[in-house]
C-alpha cells in the first residue's frame, strides 16, 4: 500500500470517545480498499453537538464493538503503514487516547496531514483547510461529509489529487520532494486530550453608550411631561433606532438612564428578540420594573406608541 486514509468521530468532547472510524487504503494511486466501523465508546454519552455534526447516537453503537476489540482488527495494518488524516493531529490524537483508555501500548508507526499535502498542490490560492473546501478544489465529492468512511475515502483522494497534481508517483515521493511536509512519529504525539465545539455566540444588544448623547438645545420646557424624568429603554422601537430616541428625550429634558432603579420614572418597552430575552419576551429590566411596582413604587411601563405620545407632551 502507499498510504492508509483514517478518520474518526467522537460521542462528545473526550478524545477516547471515537464510535465511528474509516479507513481508505491506496496502492498505485489508487483507492483500493475500504473498511468502516462503528464503535461501541467507554461512556455512552452523546453530546447533542456532535451528533448534529456526524449523526450518530446511543442507539447507533448499542451492541457494537468497543474499541480495543477494533483496534484488533486494524493494528496490523495501522502500524505497517503511512497513515494519512486530514487535520492528523486531531485523528490520531483519538487514536492516542483510545489506546490509553484501554491500556493498550503505545505503538510507533508513521503519519501524515493532508493540509500540508494539499496546500503544497494548490500553493498560493488561498483555499481554506477544511476537507470540504480542499475537496471541493480538485473536483472530489464527500458522498456523505463528517461519516468517517465517506471522509476517509475523501482524504486518500484529496492526497492522490495533490501527489497527480505535481507529478509525482507517489505520495513518499511527493513529500521527499516538498520536505516542508512533515512526516511524524506517532509515539512522539502530544495528543490533545478533549475537543471543544464551537458555540454561538449570544446575540448581543444594539448597545448606545448614554455619554454619547447631549442635548442639541440650551432652552428646555420645563413643563413638558419629560422634563427632568428619568427614562430607561429596553428593546427595539420600530419607529426610529435607539440613538434618535435617546436624542429625543435629553433635547425635551429628559434623563437618559442604562438601568431601572428606584429612580426610574419611565421605561419605554419596544419589540424584544426571544433570543435575548426568553421565550416569556420579557427583559431583565422590565422584570426589575414590575417588581418595584409591586413594591408602590410609581415607575410607568409604556410600550412604543404610548412615549411616542409621551414624546409630544400628549397625556396617555
């Protein structure tokens, strides 16, 4: 064989929690053999973020076989060969800890990452390193991205595309020629013990600092129904953005305020994003708003319509 394809998939974010691997042998070039396994991990905990990235759950490894029974059937042709991954340090950082997990000694083979081999071929284009965009560049489908079978047999056509690519005859050619193309140990890994996904970050408010705020007059009326209160926005209003509200209220006298307090006079309620704010679509401040009305404190709630009332010195 030239080379020997592997990729994994973990439940959750323990390294030694692969249930599922695939392997794509190549001679000549050519894809020649496939294997694929499921695999039964030592905790059977799936984290919802992982199967959302590979499918797979409890029920899919139920009955399969644990790792070291696995390792059984491949050891042989891991260790007599070079075994190529896309990000590698990832792959075989799984491979690491699953033989750690079970005791199992740490054997030395030869191994390879498929974004070096890959950025040698396409050299300058600014392609991105993940398998689908790499793939994607040398006309390869991933029949079924993130099933390690489907992305095994995407990486060992990724490097035979880099290897054709700068004609070479094969990929122990390929790297003798680029010798920026690191060839590891696998005994002298430093695995990575746990991965993290990625999470969304939470929406952020449309935030107006009140220090930037200043009143466009010198004259006020004093006997506007604003005057000298103290206003607290909470939500969007449909009407104008934050900042020209804000200006609105400090140019008729008002007092623009972050918080609701004992202080607050009014807080004006515009639309709220359930992603910020719950389900309920109820604010921290309106929440703190009712509970000080509870408390006979003399703080009005008042949707948009009502202060764009406010803000003509109408009564509501």
């Amino acid at each position: 064989m030239d080379f020997i394809a592997i990729d994994f998939e973990i439940a959750n974010e323990n390294m030694n929690s692969a249930c599922s691997v695939g392997l794509a042998y190549v001679e000549n070039n050519t894809v020649v053999k496939e294997q694929y396994f499921l695999i039964k991990p030592p905790n059977l905990k799936f984290d919802a973020r992982f199967t959302a990235v590979h499918g797979l759950k409890q029920n899919d490894v139920i009955g399969q076989k644990n790792f070291d029974e696995i390792w059984d059937l491949l050891k042989e042709d891991i260790t007599s060969h070079l075994i190529v991954a896309h990000n590698a340090q990832f792959d075989m950082s799984v491979l690491y800890c699953c033989l750690q997990s079970y005791g199992i000694a740490i054997p030395d083979f030869k191994y390879v990452c498929s974004i070096p081999i890959s950025t040698r071929a396409c050299r300058g284009e600014k392609i991105g390193q993940s398998l689908k965009e790499r793939t994607a560049r040398f006309g390869i489908s991933i029949e079924e991205h993130h099933h390690a079978g489907a992305d095994a047999r995407a990486c060992a056509e990724l490097v035979i595309a880099s290897v054709k690519t700068k004609n070479r005859k094969s990929l122990q050619s390929y790297c003798q020629t680029f010798s920026t193309i690191p060839i590891k140990q696998f005994a002298e890994l430093n695995p990575q013990t746990s991965f993290r996904t990625k999470r969304k970050s939470k929406p952020k408010f449309n935030r107006v600092a009140i220090s930037e705020i200043a009143a466009t007059t010198e004259t006020f009326n004093e006997n506007h129904t604003l005057y000298g209160k103290n206003i607290v926005f909470t939500g969007d209003l449909l009407s104008m953005d934050r900042k020209e509200a804000m200006q609105k209220v400090v140019d008729i006298g008002g007092i623009m305020k972050s918080g609701v307090s004992s202080k607050t006079n009014y807080l004006v309620v515009g639309r709220q994003d359930p992603k910020l704010v719950g389900a309920n679509g109820i604010s921290s401040k309106e929440k703190k708003a009712y509970e000080l009305q509870q408390k006979g404190l003399d703080i009005q709630i008042v949707k948009e319509e009502e202060f764009l009332k406010l803000l003509r010195n109408e009564v509501i």
